[in-house]
C-alpha cells in the first residue's frame, strides 16, 4: 500500500509500502536491526537442510605455498616500477626498472659472477651505470646488474647452450684473444672482479674503443698485438689460469694451442670458440668440429666439453679444454 501525502497527526510515514506500521526502530546509518544483532559476522559456511556443513564447500583457508604468489618485500615497495602507479601522471620508471609490480628476481647462476632471471644471463655491472655495449641495465636491491646477451657474445652463447662448467672465478688472470671493443671482455670484467683479464686485439679501430672501456674497467689490460704471436705479449700476461679465443680465422685451432702451450699454468683451462666457415667453407661444420677436436689433444690439450652454440650463431662451436 503506497500512501501520498502528509500523514495524520500522530501517525508517521510508512518506510515502504510494505509496511504494516508494526516495526517502528528506526535504523541509523550503519546500524543494524536488533533482531540482526547477534554478534560479530561470521564467514559464510554453507550447509545443508539439516543446518550440516557441508564439507566439499567448505571456505577456503589461507593459500598453500603453492598458491602464494612470491612477495618481494612490503606493498609500497612492490607497488613502484610502473608508470600507472608513481604519484603523479607521467612520472617515468628509473632507467632498466621493470614495467609491472614486481622487481626482477635475479638469482645467482650455477657458474660464479654469472647471474639469471631464470630466462636471462647477467653480470653485476662493475661499473654502475654505465653501459658498454648498449646492453640493459637492471637494478635488483641495491645491486646493478648487465644483461648478457648470448647473441651478441659468444661466451654468453655457451653458457645459454647449458655448459656443464665455466672455469673462470673472481680471481681469475685471464688471457682474451679477439677482444674487438670488448662485448664480451667486459662481462669477464664483471666476472674476474679481483683477477686481471689481458684483452688482446689487433684490429686498431676496434682497439681504441677497448682501451676507452678500460678507463673505467681497472681489471682490464688492453694489447694491440697479433695472436699470432704470443712471444709479443708474454712478458705483459705471464702465465694465466684461464684463455678464451675468438678470432674466426682460418688457423683458429693452432692459434688456440700456441697460446695455451706458452701462457696456461698446467692444470688451467681454456675456450675456443670456433667459426667453421672460417676455416673452411666447403666442408661440413661437424667435420671441421671433429678435426679441431683432434687437432687440440695432438697439442696437448685434454678437451673437456664440446659446445654447440649454433642457436646463437651459426655453424660454431666452443671446446673446453684442459691444459695436460
Ligand atoms: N670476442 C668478441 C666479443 O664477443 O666481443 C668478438 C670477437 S670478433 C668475432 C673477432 C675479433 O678478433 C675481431 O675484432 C678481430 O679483429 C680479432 N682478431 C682476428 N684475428 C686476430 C689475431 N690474429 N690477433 C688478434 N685479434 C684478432
């Protein structure tokens, strides 16, 4: 029943025409009816006609750690990183800071000084801040790291082409042939924190970028000189623990060993990485990698591990070897 107008003196306004007048408390915001009023609410249990729980739609308890979601540190901190969520419209993420409400998660590698997102290889920038190679710059806490990309590096492509072991430590002395402008010489940097890495190169345009790097990389000793020719250079390097080769020419292998013969302590280890096209274009990449292997233990070299990195680039391969 809907009535219009005033009501009669001494009779109110029904609430709503439903009703019959009997129920007369007026609600307060927020209050609830008396006959309501039993307690604090509870959750939400579902029963059955006999007023049973049912137990199969029973509420869920807290999430199992299997369910939670990884939490990186209080809200406020996860909140940051994206562009929606800064005060103030416009506001633009830190140079390398992640899109999204999570930081990155980067974990130490199985190989040391080497680092992963479980998808990406990093380094920790020795270097904060500075790029060398146009790489991305992420930062975890407060530590800085430098993407290693595999297509761009070849050390970095045998690690993602899952090496069994990377000999190369903190204080490493290292002896790099083929630096170029020292892509890959300078995650070595970031690897041999406390070693020292002689970076050969003889190309001169390639080299002066080298020597820029090292201005701001102290572990790094640039040499212009032929690999060729490790007499030329001995007297700078001594003995090394470790040799890495790139230099795609055709006598990659003997310059491999030479190297390793007059610089590697016994018992150091060593890596070619080999461009069989350089070699030879008209035989089979497999059989240049069969030749090379052979040619390496005739040298005196026991190879450990045979890398194919032809995801990364094409018709090569890196041998791990052992210095007998
Ligand atoms: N390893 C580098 C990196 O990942 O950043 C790239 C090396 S690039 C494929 C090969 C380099 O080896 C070239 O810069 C070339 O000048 C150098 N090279 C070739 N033959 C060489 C030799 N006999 N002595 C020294 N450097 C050599």
């Amino acid at each position: 029943m809907t009535l219009y107008g005033k009501p009669p003196p001494g009779q109110r306004k029904p609430y709503k025409p439903y009703d019959n007048g009997k129920f007369t408390h007026k609600k307060e915001y927020g209050e609830r009816r008396p006959e309501q009023d039993s307690g604090p609410r509870q959750p939400f249990v579902p029963r059955d006609r006999e007023g049973q729980a049912r137990p199969w739609q029973q509420p869920r308890g807290p999430p199992t750690q299997f369910q939670q979601r990884p939490q990186y540190g209080p809200p406020q901190e996860r909140r940051q990183g994206g562009y929606e969520r800064r005060d103030g419209f416009g506001q633009q993420r830190e140079f390398g800071e992640r899109r999204g409400r999570f930081p990155p998660k980067i974990i130490p590698h199985q190989f040391p000084g080497v680092f992963t997102n479980g998808r990406e290889l990093f380094t920790k920038n020795l270097v904060p801040g500075i790029k060398v190679y146009g790489e991305q710059l992420l930062k975890s806490g407060e530590v800085e790291y430098r993407k290693w990309s595999p297509s761009r590096s070849k050390l970095g492509a045998l690690i993602a082409s899952g090496a069994k072991s990377l000999p190369l430590k903190a204080d490493s002395k290292v002896l790099y042939l083929g630096a170029a402008s020292g892509t890959t010489v300078s995650h070595v940097s970031d690897i041999a924190i406390d070693g020292v890495i002689y970076a050969v190169e003889f190309a001169p345009r390639v080299f002066r970028e080298l020597i820029e790097m090292s201005r701001l990389r102290k572990n790094i000793i640039p040499i212009l000189a032929d690999a060729n020719h490790p007499e030329l250079y001995s007297s700078i390097a001594g003995k090394v623990d470790f040799v890495f080769q790139d230099v795609a020419q055709p006598n990659q292998t003997e310059i491999f060993i030479k190297n390793c013969k007059a610089l590697l302590n016994h018992g150091g280890f060593g890596i070619l990485a080999l461009k069989a096209r350089s070699v030879d274009v008209t035989i089979a990449p497999q059989e240049i990698f069969r030749r090379s292997s052979s040619e390496l233990v005739k040298g005196g070299l026991e190879v450990i591990e045979t890398i194919d990195i032809g995801k990364f680039e094409i018709d090569h391969a890196c041998f791990l070897a052992k210095m007998r």
